[in-house]
C-alpha cells in the first residue's frame, strides 16, 4: 500500500478553507496526480443550495484547470466524526478521469479507508456508452 500520509495531511488543512455557512459541515479533499503533485480544494457553498460545490470537485477541477489529467489516489476528510463518503455526484465526476482512483475517506490523520473508486461506483456509466 503506498504511503499517503501526506495526501491526508492536505486534506485535513484543506478542511480549514471550507466556506459552509449553512450545513456547517466542512469538507475537505486532496488529490495526488500520477506525476506525484498534490492539489487540494474544500466544499464552498451558496445561499442557493444547489449552487455549492463539493471539496472533491474543487480539488479536482483545481488539478484538471492546471493541466492535470491522471490521478492516483484522492483523500477526503470532514468536520464530523464519520468516514466522508464521497456524494454520488463526485464518483460520477472522479469516474471520469480515473476509473483505478483509491478513494480515502479519512476520520482522523490515523483513521482512514481507503477503496477503490469502482468499489464506490460500479458499473459506471462513461464515454464508451455514448
Ligand atoms: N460535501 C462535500 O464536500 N463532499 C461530499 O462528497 C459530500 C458533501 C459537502 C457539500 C455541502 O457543502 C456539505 O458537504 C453538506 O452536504
């Protein structure tokens, strides 16, 4: 298993960014690209519900702006003492870059799992449907 102390760690300071005036529910993310550089973004929310985005579409969509295209793995951590699945908008959205992405929820820096993104969402639908 590799090691992904450091991706945690980004994760956990990313939390800190988190604009969630309404759920009060802050979430962080960071992902690790294939060329090992780690981009981090949190959950930023809107007066109009629907309007917010989540911290793994951030993160992501700050990698993916940068040129970024591969990933190995992506780590989530939030305010609440639960294991931060990701919503099912965002294994859609992270699906579609790399199917092999090991998806980290962490509870703490030390409580963590890690699963495959096809574990998360099987069966997905992509490109090769179209
Ligand atoms: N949230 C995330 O950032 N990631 C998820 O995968 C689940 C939910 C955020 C969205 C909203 O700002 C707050 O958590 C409560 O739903």
């Amino acid at each position: 298993m590799m090691d992904y102390k450091e991706l945690i760690e980004a994760s956990f300071e990313a939390q800190k960014n988190s604009y969630a005036p309404y759920s009060k529910f802050n979430v962080g993310a960071s992902v690790l690209t294939k060329q090992g550089k780690i981009y981090a973004g949190a959950n930023i929310e809107n007066a109009s519900y629907p309007a917010g985005i989540c911290a793994e579409r951030v993160a992501m969509s700050k990698a993916i702006s940068e040129g970024e295209k591969e990933f190995v793995a992506i780590c989530i951590s939030c305010s609440g003492d639960t294991y931060p699945y990701p919503c099912g908008v965002c294994r859609q959205f992270m699906s579609e870059f790399s199917k092999d992405l090991d998806v980290i929820v962490a509870k703490s820096k030390d409580e963590f799992k890690i699963f495959k993104l096809t574990e998360l969402l099987p069966h997905s639908f992509d490109g090769d449907c179209l």
